[in-house]
C-alpha cells in the first residue's frame, strides 16, 4: 500500500513541476526603462563610449609605414601595406566603432535628465551627476567625431572637402538612417560646438584634495555641500573626461584641420588656431617649464610606478607628461608580442632602417651632416640617447642579456633566423616594461596603461603650429616659440648642449622638417606615423629598409615595399556603408 500511494505521490510533483517550468518566464534582458530606477545600469551605457576610445590600446599602425614592419605574416596592416587596402578590407577603420559610440551617447544625452542619480541623496547630488555626466558625454561624442575625420575625412569625386554624416541624436527603428556626409568644415565645427557644451559642464580637473571649505567651490554650485561636490566631482572621476581633456582634444582637432590634406586652401589663420588652442593648454600647465624631465621615458617601470593609483592617499602622485592615460592593468602581453626570442618574446614589432637613421647623433646633427661625426662601420656608436632607449640595435643590452642580431654566428635574434626573429636587424624597446619576464616557466607581469594624449604631443603639435602660422621664432601670446618647444624637447632628450645644429636652422621650411622629425621620434609606437604622414601628404611609399650585419659590414637593403597610391592620403568610407547608406565615396576608392 505504501508503495501504490507513493508513486502517484511522485508523478504529481513530477506533473506539477513540469508545469511551473514550461511556463513562460521573464525575459532578463535589460530594456531601457530599466535606466530610469538603476543609476548604475544608465551610467553604463556611457561608459561603453569609454570602452571603445581608440587609443585604449597600442595599435602599432606604424608597421604599415616606413617606421616598422612586423614579422606577423597574418597581420592586417602588413597586408594593408603591402597592397590589398581597400574600402571593404580596411585596418584602420574607425566607421563602425565610432559610430556605435555616438549612438549610445546620444541615447545617454536623451535620457540623462531622467534618472535618478542618487535615489538616497537628493536633488543636489543628483544634478551634479547630471552636470558631470553631460559633459563627458559631449566630449567623448567630440572625440570619437575626431577620430571619424581622420580616418574617413577627404576629398569627394568633385573635389569637395568631405567629412562623415553628423548625427546628433538617439535613432529609432523607424529614423532616416541615409544621412549625406557633411563637409569636413561642419564637421569640424560640430566637435567645437560639442566641446563648448562639455565645458559648461566639466571642471578643468577633477581634485586631488577634497574641498572642505565653501567659498572654493565653483560659483554655480554655491551652498551645495562640499561632501557632496567631492563624492562627485573629487579624485575617483579622474581619468574621465575633463576640462583639461576637452582642451586638448580641440588643439588636437584644430591641428588636423590645418594640415595640409585637410587645409586645402592653406589658410594660415587655421594654423593660427591650432597653435593658439595648443598653446592654452600647454600654458594651464606651465608652459615650456611644465615640460615632464622624464616625460621621454613615461613607460619606464620607474616612472609608471609613480602613478598613484589609489585614490584615498594623501598625498597623490602623477606623472606631469599624462595628460591623459587609460587604466593601469598588470600584464605582459606587450613583452610577450615584442621581446626578442632569447627573451623568449615574438619579436613583433621590427623598427626600419629608416628610423634608425632619423636619429641624430648626440651632438644633435642629423647623421647625414659632415658636422655629425657619424661612423658607417660603427653606426650606434655616439648617437641620440633616444635611439638605444627606444630601440634595441645589434649588441644592445635588454633584461641584461645581449641582443646580437648579426647573420655570422647568428643567435636565435639574428635576422631572419626564426619565425619570431626581427626582419630588420632591430627589436623594439619603447613601451615595454623590461622587469617583465616572458619565460613560460617563470612568466611575470607589470603595470601597463595606454595613453590618450601626453603634454609632449601638445608641445610639438604647438611648435608645427606656431611655425607655420609665425615662423621658428615668434611667441604668439604665449611667451615661447616653435625653436624654444624644439629645444626643450631636445636637450631633455640627451642632446649636447649648446645645440648648434638647432641654432642653424632658420627658415620656416627647415625647422618644418626638424620638427617632423623630432615627431617622429617622440612619438614613435604610440599610433602618429600613419596619420602623420598623410595629413601631410608626404610620402607614404618610401620603402621600409633593415640591415644585415655579417663580419661587421652593415648592409641596408629594403625589407618590404610600401604600395600605396596618392587617393590614400585619405582612408575610404566602408564599402557596405557607402553602398546601403548611398554615402559618397572618397575619389580613388
């Protein structure tokens, strides 16, 4: 009996639990109703905008350029370089990113005033976060339209200068989706408006030291508590878009649009502006004095670990050369990609021959003047200390081992001789943390971060400004000149002092090209070569050249051929966006 009862028993529980479960359940995704009651949730649909920020990583185009080739047979850009770039195989395109970006801030612009910041807080707290969050929006949707010019912004079939379609708000399923492009001008004029409206918003810096007293706070939020403005406006928000950012993305947008590829008519009020806007942000930080002494070596395990990345100190620290960086991770993926094979890296990034010798020598003249003492048969020897920290040169030192990339007895880093050795006769240095151990069986890591804009690319984006707009030697408004940024940098560099090479150089066209090459050495990895070669339209189809050491003869020869065609000084909108949205095409492509 026990068991005849038992076994209906069973089948009922077993029928009704089925039935619970075949029920229809509530479906978890979120919707956006669900922003409006969970302040956490509508501030990630800005700070997705944040996740796609470009710069949130090394790119390393410059190995589609005359700086470096990469021994990754598979590499996109390798392949962009070498002939198949087209607009709808394109590397470098910002299309897709950039405009998802913009989407979701516009969503968040529509929807910012409606929720509830701070459901336990009050008005005030929740009109800061109103204030603070509106402003980075439009900031970021400025940024993201810069980064859409520069890589889609050109010259259409008729001639006419082009940017990208601007949209400015939250599109629905129903929404015209066949915007035309606007001129490169609109565009431009549309980042200024957006960082005009940012700045309303955002305070220059977000501080370092809470505000105790009441009168230090901004004339706007008087009688606003001072916990309140420090919860939202204090050093937790720092690395998120701020006044000082704003600035320096305009100075950076003003320079693209003076640029020869992009000022057309070669109005020198434009690099008037681009050498003013640079100039106010370089004065916030104390002008050629706020040049950063280590500033050349920020990637440096010393000066990274000067990053203060604990908020509640007392006493925080930053780097003055990051204006602004991203997050500080412990990784080794840098050192893995790029070390040579005796340090048990892939040797990824191989510097040119053509780098190598746009180094000067240390008593600052180029090594093709008579004046340079340069040596052929000992050609590292004397150089521009930046040479052998940026780039590690046959019989270098790296993680106290000696690199020898010579074909005679060759080692695992001679060229050529495995997959993973460089193809060029030189590893990469700059951005690597050597306390990093890549051996498999002892691997380690190191705080890494990616740099959006460091003081060092405002300085020489000031002194090709103010060249081309004044001459080497004028100051503007700013009490110093192109000659005065150019100096700076190069005697923090290492260069003997005084400068005399730099002392020679007196018309505009002369000090265009030192300061093009001191650009170029700044700045080398960090993603401008490929940009700055074509807002310059200069020449993109230099071959990218190595050397073989054998028996300590130094032969150059060329590596891989650059086959680009003059159409692409300008990258082309995406084919499948040109097709559906009948988008002009820029000419060549």
């Amino acid at each position: 009996m026990y068991k005849k009862l038992l076994l209906p028993l069973a089948v009922g529980i077993v029928f009704a639990s089925c039935k619970k479960n075949l029920e229809p359940q509530f479906d978890n995704h979120r919707t956006l109703e669900g922003i409006y009651k969970d302040p956490g949730y509508a501030e990630g649909v800005l700070l997705n905008a944040y996740t796609r920020i470009p710069t949130n990583r090394f790119t390393f185009s410059e190995v589609a350029t005359d700086d470096a080739v990469t021994n990754d047979k598979f590499s996109p850009l390798l392949n962009m370089a070498t002939g198949s770039w087209s607009a709808a195989n394109n590397p470098v395109d910002q299309w897709n990113n950039s405009y998802t970006a913009i989407m979701y801030i516009n969503l968040f612009l529509r929807e910012v005033d409606s929720v509830n910041w701070a459901p336990m807080s009050g008005a005030n707290v929740r009109r800061l976060y109103t204030d603070r969050f509106k402003g980075e929006a439009y900031g970021l949707r400025a940024l993201f339209m810069f980064h859409l010019l520069q890589s889609h912004g050109g010259v259409g079939a008729n001639g006419q200068l082009l940017g990208v379609p601007i949209i400015t708000e939250a599109l629905e399923p129903n929404s015209d989706f066949s915007r035309p492009r606007a001129t490169f001008e609109q565009c431009v004029q549309q980042i200024y408006a957006d960082l005009t409206e940012a700045e309303k918003y955002l305070p220059l810096d977000y501080l370092f030291q809470d505000i105790t007293d009441p009168t230090a706070l901004p004339p706007k939020y008087a009688g606003i508590q001072t916990g309140d403005y420090n919860r939202v406006f204090g050093r937790f928000a720092r690395q998120r878009m701020s006044g000082r950012i704003v600035k320096a993305v305009r100075a950076k947008t003003a320079l693209l649009a003076a640029s020869p590829a992009f000022n057309t008519q070669s109005a020198q009020a434009k690099w008037e502006e681009a050498a003013n806007l640079a100039g106010e942000v370089l004065t916030l930080n104390g002008g050629i004095n706020g040049l950063d002494p280590k500033g050349g070596l920020f990637y440096t395990a010393d000066n990274v670990n000067l990053l203060n990345t604990s908020p509640s100190s007392g006493s925080p620290i930053e780097q003055r050369e990051m204006l602004w960086r991203g997050n500080i991770e412990n990784t080794n993926n840098m050192e893995v990609d790029n070390y040579p094979p005796s340090l048990f890296g892939n040797g990824r990034v191989n510097p040119t021959q053509n780098l190598v010798d746009a180094f000067p020598m240390a008593n600052g003249y180029p090594i093709t003047d008579p004046a340079s003492g340069y040596d052929p048969n000992n050609p590292y020897n004397g150089r521009d200390p930046r040479l052998k920290n940026y780039i590690v040169v046959d019989n270098s030192s790296m993680r106290s081992t000696t690199i020898r990339t010579k074909v005679d007895n060759p080692t695992n880093d001679a060229v050529d001789f495995l997959p993973t050795s460089t193809r060029t006769g030189f590893y990469l240095r700059k951005l690597l943390n050597e306390t990093v151990n890549a051996n498999p069986t002892a691997r380690t890591s190191q705080k890494h971060y990616p740099v959006h804009i460091r003081y060092t690319e405002i300085f020489l984006a000031y002194a090709e400004a103010a060249n081309e707009a004044w001459g080497p030697d004028a100051t503007g408004t700013f009490g110093f000149s192109a000659r005065d940024v150019i100096a700076a940098l190069r005697k923090r560099a290492g260069i003997a002092q005084p400068d005399n090479f730099l002392a020679s150089v007196a018309s505009k066209e002369a000090m265009r090209d030192l300061i093009r090459n001191e650009r170029r050495l700044e700045l080398s990895f960090e993603g401008f070569r490929f940009w700055d070669l074509r807002r310059w339209k200069a020449t993109l189809t230099e071959p990218a050249k190595g050397v073989i050491i054998n028996n300590n003869t130094y032969n150059v020869r060329t590596v891989e051929n650059r086959q680009y065609t003059n159409d692409m000084y300008y990258g082309p909108i995406p084919q499948l966006e040109a097709l559906k949205a009948n988008l002009e095409q820029n000419r060549g492509w």
